[in-house]
C-alpha cells in the first residue's frame, strides 16, 4: 500500500537520520515496512509537488511560543558550493567561511527569552536580482509578527538591519528594538555636533544618551569582549541605561548563531541533492519543522538536539546485535 507521505513522516526522517538526506534513503528506510513503501522517485516528486510556504511554519510553533519574549532577526547562507545547477543558489557572504560562496540564503526569526530557541518564520533571501532585499524580509516579518499579535519585550538584530528605516518601523509597531550599530553612526550629546559613536567618551561611562541622527533620542553602549574586540549596541528603550542591563539583554541575540549552527547539524538543512527549486524549498521548510519538534522535546525534557539524534543512531545500532 502506498505510504501517506507527509511533512511530519520527512521531518522525522531528517531527526532520526545521521548523514543521508536523500529520496533514495527514504525509500530505503521504509523498505521493510509493508505499508511505507515509497520508490525514491515518489519521494522526488513529492518534493518537487509540495507549495512549503514559510507562513505555514506557524502551524507548527504557534501552541508553543510566548509571544512577549524577544524577537531576534540574522541571515544564514546555506552552504551549496558544490551544486552548480541548483535554481535556487546565488552567491551569499557566509560567516562560516568568512567569503563568498554558492549557497542559499535565509533570513530568520527567531523567539527566545534567552533559554529557547523556536524559530516563528524565515524567508528565502534569492539575491539581488529578485527585487526584494534582506531588510524588506525583515519588515515583512515583523509585520507578519504584528499580526500574530507578538508584543516582544525587544527586536534585535546586528548592525546589518540597524538602518533608520527598520528602526522607524518598528517604533511604528510600538517596539523597542536593541541593534548592533557601527562605530562611525552618528550621534551628538550637544545639539548640531555630531561624531561617531566610537568618538564618545567611553573612558567615564559605559552608556550614554544620545541623539541618533535621523533618528532621535536612544541609549548607546560600548561593549569590549575578552579578546579585546569592541562592539557598540543602541536601543530606543531609555529606561536601559544601566550597562549591566543591557548587556544581559543584548546576549539573547548570540541565540540565533546557536539556532544556525543546531538547525544545519541536525536536520540536513543544507543536505537536500535536488536542483529543483520547489524541491529545496520543501527540504528547508521540512527542516525548519524538524527543529521546531526538537527544541520542543528539549523544552519538555531537558535533552539537547544532539542527543536527541544520538539516542536514534544508538537504537539503530542496539537493533543490529539482536
């Protein structure tokens, strides 16, 4: 009897699996079972035929998501060097190889009050010549957000989408956001003399309130890291003017790295060998559901993504000296 393929049985085909992300291994896996008996190439069409729209994420996450926690925005470039045919690689600066490579680009949301990682929406960044830029994904997530009626406590995200625009939009939501912000963004403490944030006196103090061109009053920081790196941080909130404060709230942003490295380590988000786009939208979005199922069993019980997967790798294992 044909198997009832769905999104839920691939996605615990990506948790349970270690290495191979293919139709044909599917069809493999399902071989013995009389009732799931799929050929690889239904599997092919199948994700070929589905319409995976990033909205439909919500589905999944919606019963578990607090919705005042923070929201946190960041970019990751899934890495496809290897597959020249794919329609849906451009090139996209990735963070892991510090370069530019062949790859596909997300921009995610991500829900955190810095213990959990529910990523609420994504979207597929398809390069310069689509018309839509990362920052108008951006607003259009929050907007989606706005709908889903989230009140965050913060909006954060790295320098990248700290422009005026998104800074303007989300007070026009009536958020408070935390960005990284460029050493030389102007601000000014005396009206008409502006200098760039990284000329302010940071040997007194380690905030300031200050006048953001174009913008308007904000809370400034000057964070110096361990090895001597120094980052700045700015916020529309002017009740955060302890240093203390926040700092520990800007940590909640570190959470989306986390997420980036967990989702493509343990679902095979950059694994999919289709070069059809419809095909690895499929993939992405069934991988985005197998995390989501993860995260929510380490919520509940307290194992992490990793062993989670181990714990599958080992029953496989155990079976074989049966």
């Amino acid at each position: 009897m044909a198997h009832p393929f769905t999104i839920d049985t691939y996605a615990t085909f990506l948790i349970a699996n270690g290495n191979r992300y293919s139709g044909v291994e599917v069809s493999k896996v399902l071989a013995d079972k009389e009732e799931f008996s799929p050929a690889h190439d239904t599997i092919s069409r199948w994700l070929r035929s589905q319409d995976c729209e990033p909205d439909q994420l919500w589905n999944h996450v919606r019963e578990h998501v607090d919705r005042t926690h923070s929201l946190v925005v960041d970019d990751s470039t899934l890495d496809k060097q290897w597959s020249l045919q794919n329609e849906l690689v451009a090139f996209h600066w990735s963070g892991n190889k510090h370069k530019t490579i062949r790859g596909i680009s997300l921009v995610n949301l991500l829900s955190t009050d810095g213990t959990e990682y529910l990523p609420v929406d994504y979207r597929i960044y398809e390069g310069k010549d689509s018309g839509v830029t990362k920052n108008d994904h951006f607003l259009a997530m929050l907007d989606t957000a706005k709908e889903r009626e989230f009140e965050p406590d913060y909006v954060m995200a790295d320098s990248w989408y700290a422009s005026l625009e998104n800074m303007k939009h989300i007070v026009s939501l009536g958020w408070k956001f935390i960005f990284g912000i460029k050493e030389n963004r102007q601000v000014n403490l005396t009206q008409g003399e502006y200098v760039p944030v990284h000329a302010l006196d940071w040997s007194k103090k380690k905030v300031h309130k200050v006048w953001l061109k174009g913008f308007g009053f904000v809370v400034v920081a000057q964070i110096v890291f361990k090895n001597g790196d120094i980052r700045y941080l700015v916020t529309n909130d002017l009740s955060c003017t302890e240093y203390a404060d926040l700092s520990a709230q800007s940590k909640k942003r570190w959470k989306i790295e986390e997420f980036h490295r967990g989702i493509k380590q343990t679902t095979g988000i950059e694994k999919c060998y289709s070069v059809k786009a419809s095909s690895q939208r499929t993939h992405i979005f069934a991988c985005f559901v197998a995390f989501v199922r993860l995260e929510i069993e380490r919520l509940r019980t307290g194992v992490s993504w990793y062993e989670q997967k181990a714990q599958y790798v080992r029953r496989g294992i155990s079976h074989a000296f049966a």
